[in-house]
C-alpha cells in the first residue's frame, strides 16, 4: 500500500469512527429516553389496572369521570408504546 493509499484509508477510518462513535452516543440516549418513558408508562398501566379495578367493583354504577380517566390513562399509554416502539 502506496502513502497516499494509506493517508486515504486513515481518513476513511477516522470517519467511520467518529460516525460509529455518533451512533453510539445516540443510540445511547435514545436507550435512555425510552427505559424513562417506560418508567412513566409502567406507573400510568398501574394506576390504570386500579382504576380499572375500581369500575368493575361500581361495575352497575360506573361514573363518567372514572370513565373518562381510565380512557385517558388508555390512550396516553398506547401512545407511549407507540413512541417507545419507534425508537426500537
């Protein structure tokens, strides 16, 4: 292999490193960033099975804003999933 040969794989190197070296630290974050949001979701799917517990037990007399809450909590969990899953 001539100089300039060797002079162009280094630089070749050096960028898929620093690219490779990039990727990490994003993947990285992005890890982080979905295991908290994970975090987040798990304490919103418990307080959605308790609520959920609670309108079985008023089964006859279910409230709207039970209703409303347990919805809500439903949704914003699907979205969460959604968003983790998009990271992945």
């Amino acid at each position: 292999m001539n100089k300039q040969a060797r002079e162009d794989f280094e630089r070749f190197f050096e960028k898929l490193r620093q690219q490779r070296d990039e990727l990490r630290l994003k993947f990285h974050l992005a890890k982080a960033g979905a295991e908290d949001e994970w975090e987040e979701l798990e304490k919103k799917w418990e307080k959605l099975k308790a609520k959920k517990r609670e309108l079985q037990r008023e089964a006859a007399e279910t409230t709207d804003e039970l209703e409303k809450i347990v919805t809500k909590l439903g949704r914003e969990i699907k979205k969460g999933y959604e968003r983790i899953r998009q990271h992945l």
